[in-house]
C-alpha cells in the first residue's frame, strides 16, 4: 500500500491515525466521490497510484471512511465510530414530570461508571432556572451535574466531561450558542472520538443530527449555519405528530414538512421520533427505545412505520 | 440648514431626494441611534455641526427617517411610504377553495386600474403547477397572471410589474430564491417608493415584513440571511393558532414560540394573524381585516386581542 499524505483543506489532521491511513483527505458528510475525484482532491495521477485501500478522514461526522478502487466509488461510510447516544424525542410527556419517562433508559446508558454529567442549558433563556431543573433530576438518577454556562471556559468543561446532556428549548438558540462558544468540533471530537455519553431531548437531540433542517422550531436567532454536530448522518424530527384529521388548521402537517424538505436535492432520510420515542446509538448500532414507535421518511420513498425495538443500524451505513 | 453630504454604507443612494435631505445616511431597520453616534456616523463633531432637522434614508424598511438635534435622539420612524400592502395569514380556508375567503379583499385592493399581477411561486417546489392554480384564480377575479418563474430576467419581471402576487408555501424556500435572484432589493423598491401594489400570504406575509423570524415553517434550505423584504418594520406570525386546551401533545405552543423570540433583546412586535385575517397597509396606515382577529405580542409586554377593523398603525410608526 503507497502511503500518500495530503493537506487537510478543513478541520484538523486526525491525531494517532496516520498508521492507518493511506491518506488523509477531509470531506463533507454524505460525500459520493468517484475515485478519479478523489485522484484529483489529492492532487495524483489515477495513473501514478499504488494503493489498495485508502482510509480517508471525513470532516465532520465520520470517522473513517473506506475508498476501494475496484469499487470504483467512494461512500463516505461510518467506521468504527465510538459513539453512545440516546436520543430522546421530548423531555416531559403529557402528565408526567420532567425527564420521567425515559429515566430508565438514561441509567441504564450511563452506567455506573459515570459519575458527574455535563448539562448544556443553551436552548433556554433562563440557564440558570433550567440547570437547577435538569442538576435535580440526574442527582436523583444518582449522578453529579455541571452546567455548562457556569463555565468560564466551555470548551475545557466539554474537554473533561464524563458525559453530555444537551436540553430541549429552542434549536436556533442552541445551535447559535454551541458555534459562538466554539462547542460544535470539540463535542463531535469528544462524542465520535473519545465515546463520551451523549445524552440529547428534542433540540439536544436535533443538534446531535447532521443538521437542524428538521426542527419544530421557530427561527429566533440565526445560526452560522444549519449544520450540527453530526453525530449520525441522517436528521430526526422530534415530537413527531400524526395528523390529526379533526383539526381545522390548515397549516402544513408534519409529514407535508418533512416532504417539503425531500423535495430538495440529496436530503438525508428523516426518522420521525413521536413523544415517547427514543433513539439508542452504539458505534453502527441504533435502536428504536420507548412506546410510541417511529415513522421513518426517505427521500423519494414512501414513510414507513416502526415499532420499538426495531433496529436503524442501516441509517448510520447507508450513507 | 447646512447640507452634509456623506457616503452611504450600504444599499443605494436614494434618487431624487437629495433636494429634501441634509444629509444622507443608511440605517439598519429599527434603528435607534443618540445625535452624537449620528455625528460620528456623519463623521462630524456636533460642535461644528449646523442643522435643524436631518433627514436620513434608512435602509431597508424605512423610507425616510426624521432625526432632531433638540430631542436628543433619532428614531427610525416611517415616514411617507406610498406602500400598499395585502397581508393575507392563509390561502385557503378549512372548507374553503384557494383565496376564496379573501378574493373580495383582492378585488378590492387591486381595484380596476391593475390589469396584470405578477406572481411569485417560489415557496412550492412545482412552481408550474402552483402558477397554474394561481392564474386561474386570478382570472376568475379579472387580472391577467404572469408568473416569475417563467420569465427570462426576473428582476425585470418585478421592474415592470404593475402588482406582485407572492405566494405561500415554505419561507426558507421562498426567502432563499428571492436572495439567490437577486429580488430583494428589487420588491423593497417598487412597493415602498413606486406604490406598486403587494399582496403576500402566508409564507408571502412572512417575507414581506421586517424578518421571518416568526414563521411557522421548517428550515428545509438556509438562506443568507433572515432579514426579509421590510415592506413593514414588525413582524408577522401567519396561520396563528391558538393553545389547544386538550392537546396532549408536548411541543411548544405558537405564544410560547413567540415568547421565546421576545426573550431576544431588540426584538419587534409579532402580529398573530389568525386563519381567516388578513392586514391592509396604506402608507402609514393598517388596518385588520378578515373575521377571526388577531394577537399582538410585544417584547415586555402581555399579549393583547384585537378584532376585526382595529388599526395597527402605531406598528408602523412606534419603530
């Protein structure tokens, strides 16, 4: 195998990977490359090559990603991701208390060997009312909590996190403040990287998606960019809502929204999380938690319905 | 009064003008600059300064702006606009067919001198199809339709257009084209200075006030800015529901959406147009229309209900 060693054009070089790779060459997420392109981003002649397989860093939500020249074709692919993420579709459920319906879940994710959570607030105005919120839930679930905003450097507290919970409240905010305080590389590092717990409820949830392009929310504030931390390469929609065929409104349905967004050219398939609904991710293992079930929309093909339990392992490969 | 004459920062230099102004200089909306930051702005010290009373262009949604040395102040503040505006919350009616439930209002604002409208589809992705529907609407009500879409020069579409038609759909979507078109700037022009008559629904209502900050739609597309065309300098909140007392369902209510937008400093009033309401603007006049009423949201202050034939022009000026 010939060893090839390009510039990065984004994002840093990947640290204690050079052994394995042949190359390094960073790449948006969902990138379809033919090999001939890849030939020319790294600036050689299809022709001068010597290589079998070229391990490639993709920037920013996959770790590695295979490119066989027999194949023809690259796709960038999730390889060997550490990642641990329960994604939660909402953070109360009607007649519950805050966080009620899904604490189960959450101990048993975290574990016992965590012992202190990192708590970021950014999606609500009130920071310090909805640390108190959340500090009181995980010290009764058995776990420490810092908040994030009580941090005179977010960054170092991101750095040394046992885990992360990202709380609901508004996604533009959220993602607004996770870029300006510098957040989004260093979580993703931590997450995909180091297997950091990430625990995300509705925007938190949005936010560990490749994008925001499928919140519920109103646009207060204006991000730099709807691109999020990109944990898994597909969107959720969370607090997702069937039809109600007595209501009178006529503004669009969710199910219309979500179509409207796969109107647009190459849009990731969006996993409708209803109030109830839970998504576990274990490196390239996902799995449906909670009562509720999900509905599932591809683009170009028709929504599917899916039962708790049942596996999404293919969305965090199909990429 | 001495006449200062300075660069402009951004946008056009205002044509024809100059005779009315001491001196020329462009504001972002809502503005509200002390006399000593004019100064500065203007590059002058006050102590050299003569004037009496200063009129400024203030880009984008004002058309002249008043500034008195003696009040201390300038208030960005709508003066003279020859706007006509037809603000429409929804196209279509629970059980009622396409802009049937504001066709007299169209009727009415359009009266018999327009005899072409020109439509803007570009908030659905088939813009042929929504033409189709839009024309024949339009031509059951007497006006010819030419749609946006199907012109060569767009710009030149808006330029010659005796009254724009923008239609609902998704506002990311819609606001994006009219950047990646180059129309803003266009629009802004024919209706606040040539009184070209502007009917907008929905998404058309969002992109025609200060910014859709406030609209209910998903970010599907990322446009380069939220700011919209500033045809008004407050914002609307189309389709505007209200709390569902039964609902078990756990996402934020439309006044809880707004509410958030208000925790944002320097944020405008959001109007809550009810399905069935529409908002006529004249000059510095607005009046509600329609039969369900509004809601109006200021930053600070309790909601408050407004019926049918109430005026909102102190939303005009009150900036």
């Amino acid at each position: 195998m010939g060893l090839l060693t390009v510039t990065a054009e984004a994002g840093e070089e990947p640290q204690g990977k050079r052994g394995l790779c042949g190359a390094v060459l960073f790449l948006p997420p969902r990138s379809r490359l033919h090999t001939t392109q890849v030939f020319e981003l790294l600036s050689v002649q299809l022709a001068t090559a010597v290589w079998d397989i070229l391990l490639l860093q993709c920037s920013p939500s996959y770790t590695r990603v295979a490119c066989d020249k027999a194949a023809g074709s690259v796709v960038a692919r999730t390889m060997g991701s550490r990642r641990r993420l329960l994604l939660v579709s909402n953070s109360t459920l009607h007649g519950g208390t805050y966080l009620a319906h899904c604490q189960d879940h959450i101990r048993a994710f975290l574990g016992e060997q965590v012992k202190r959570v990192l708590f970021v607030p950014y999606a609500l105005h009130n920071r310090d009312a909805y640390a108190k919120t959340a500090r009181e839930k995980f010290e009764s679930l058995g776990y420490g909590m810092d908040s994030i905003h009580e941090s005179s450097n977010p960054v170092e507290a991101v750095r040394k996190s046992e885990a992360i919970f990202v709380g609901g409240g508004n996604t533009f905010r959220l993602l607004k403040a996770l870029y300006d305080n510098g957040l989004i590389t260093e979580i993703r590092k931590r997450v995909l990287e180091d297997g950091t717990p990430y625990i995300g409820s509705s925007a938190g949830t949005n936010v560990a998606t490749i994008s925001v392009n499928t919140t519920n929310d109103m646009p207060i504030v204006y991000p730099p960019s709807l691109s999020a931390l990109g944990l898994v390469p597909f969107n959720i929609n969370p607090h997702f809502l069937d039809p109600d065929v007595n209501s009178k409104h006529m503004g669009e349905t969710r199910e219309q929204r979500i179509t409207q967004y796969h109107e647009e050219l190459d849009t990731p398939p969006v996993l409708g999380l209803r109030e109830g609904s839970l998504l576990l991710v274990e490196g390239d293992k996902a799995t449906l938690l909670g009562v509720t079930g999900a509905r599932l929309f591809m683009r170009g093909k028709a929504p599917t319905e899916h039962m708790p339990g049942e596996k999404f392992s293919f969305l965090l490969m199909d990429s």
